[in-house]
C-alpha cells in the first residue's frame, strides 16, 4: 500500500498528485471547495488573524486548479468579511474589527489600549495654514485665517485603523505648532498652551470609497469602503478648540454611539 503524501513534499500539478486536491464531479464547485477549506484553516487557527494568505499561483498549484478559481473562492472569502485583499500587497486574514466608540472624551491612545492592542502613529503632516470655508466654519474663524493642521496616521499593533486630521486655531493658541513638534499627543500639546481639558460636541459619520492615497496608507482594498468623520471639540467653557476629519477602514473599525 503506498503510503501517504507527506505535507512537506514538493508540489505537483496537472497530472501529478497536489498537496490538497480539490473533488471533481462531486457536486460542489472548485472554488467553494477551496473557500471551505481556507475557510476552516482560519477557524482552526492556521491562519490566524492578519496572516498573509499564499498567492494566487501558490494556490493554483496547491489546489490543482486554475486562478480564476482560486480568485473566485478569494472574493467569496473577501465578501463574507473573512478575507481582506490589500492593492499591491496580497491577501490577508481578516483582523477583529474594533469598536470606536463615540465620548465625549475620545483619545485615540485610550480607545487603541481598550482592544488590548498597542498604539502608535506617523505624522504625515505638521504646519501652519490658511483655513478653507469647511474648517473656517467649523472653528468659527474667517477663511482663510492661519490654521495649525496636524495629519497623523495611527495604528494599532502597527496595522493602520486611522487617518486624521486635526485643525486648531493659530491665533488663540500661539505656540501649539512647536508643542506638537515636540510631542505629537494632541492632549499634551493643548495642555503645553493651556488646555487643561476638551470635550466632543459634534461627530458626523459618513462612508465612501477611498481615495488612492487614503487606500495605500490604511492598507486597504479601494471598492471597500471607509467611514468618515467630522468632529468639533470643545473646552470647558465651550469655546471650540478643534475641528477634526478621521477615515476609518471598514475591515477593521467600526463606530458606535452609546447614549
């Protein structure tokens, strides 16, 4: 009796035996087949969350069968939220999505730890502008008065979940572009020029696709969607002190209102 294949042996195709040959004629299509069975990987654990799935042609050969099957069986994976395919990068394990809930003290630091992941960031940009209609408004300055923008992409376990950005008012608060230099917290730096404490008043929640930009920092497919959002803080008395943008990926965030 010929002993069985080994997991290790070197692959074959076409003719020759593969390392997991799908079923012909068994009623059940190629690519639900390999979808099943990469499907059970991952609930088993051989896949854990964020692994990078093998290529297309790795699976083509493992499988023994074409890559449009395997692509098939990958954007069923994709749609049913198990699978996330990255543009330029590959195919991944989806990560647990994490809940950002909206308070009226939100920290980015303080929401990233609650998942028991570790956070960080990169700034992308730090300096002082001029505040079109839409930041103007929302800070209740002219256009065109000078702003301090900070842009800052953050992570959790150095996979990206956020991309922000930040606006301030230059005049009422002189000094903050060199305390963001100096630590890129936002609450250390406000506290540096006086803010002891800021509140969220507003949060408007939208979703649309990425940009192309947006999708290579937040390492994410573009016809999958982000949610965006548009925030006024607030200090004690009131008086608004920041107006924020933030694009969240779909695969991995989710925003939630509690009363």
């Amino acid at each position: 009796m010929k002993p069985p294949r080994g997991h290790d042996e070197p692959l074959r195709d076409h003719d020759d035996a593969v390392r997991h040959p799908v079923l012909r004629n068994e009623g059940v299509a190629l690519w639900r087949q390999i979808a099943g069975r990469l499907q059970q990987d991952i609930a088993g654990g051989g896949l854990p969350p964020g692994a990078r799935l093998p290529t297309e042609a790795e699976l083509s050969q493992q499988f023994g069968v074409n890559r449009h099957t395997v692509r098939r069986a990958l954007e069923e994976l994709s749609r049913a939220g198990l699978v996330r395919v990255e543009q330029g990068r590959g195919s991944f394990v989806a990560e647990d999505v994490l809940d950002y809930t909206v308070e009226p003290r939100t920290r980015f630091t303080e929401w990233i730890r609650k998942h028991n992941k570790e956070p960080s960031g990169r700034v992308l940009q730090l300096k002082e502008t001029a505040a079109d209609a839409l930041v103007a408004g929302a800070l209740g300055v002219r256009t065109g008065a000078r702003v301090v923008m900070l842009e800052r992409l953050g992570l959790a376990d150095d996979r990206p979940v956020s991309l922000a950005r930040h606006y301030f008012p230059a005049t009422r608060f002189r000094g903050l572009l060199d305390a963001l230099r100096a630590t890129p917290r936002i609450t250390e730096a406000l506290q540096a020029v006086g803010v002891s404490d800021y509140l969220r008043q507003v949060t408007r929640v939208s979703a649309r696709l990425p940009t192309p930009s947006e999708a290579e920092l937040l390492r994410m497919a573009r016809n999958r969607p982000v949610l965006v959002t548009e925030n006024v803080n607030v200090d004690r008395l009131g008086s608004v002190i920041e107006f924020g943008t933030g694009c969240y990926p779909t695969p991995r965030v989710q925003i939630v209102f509690e009363p």
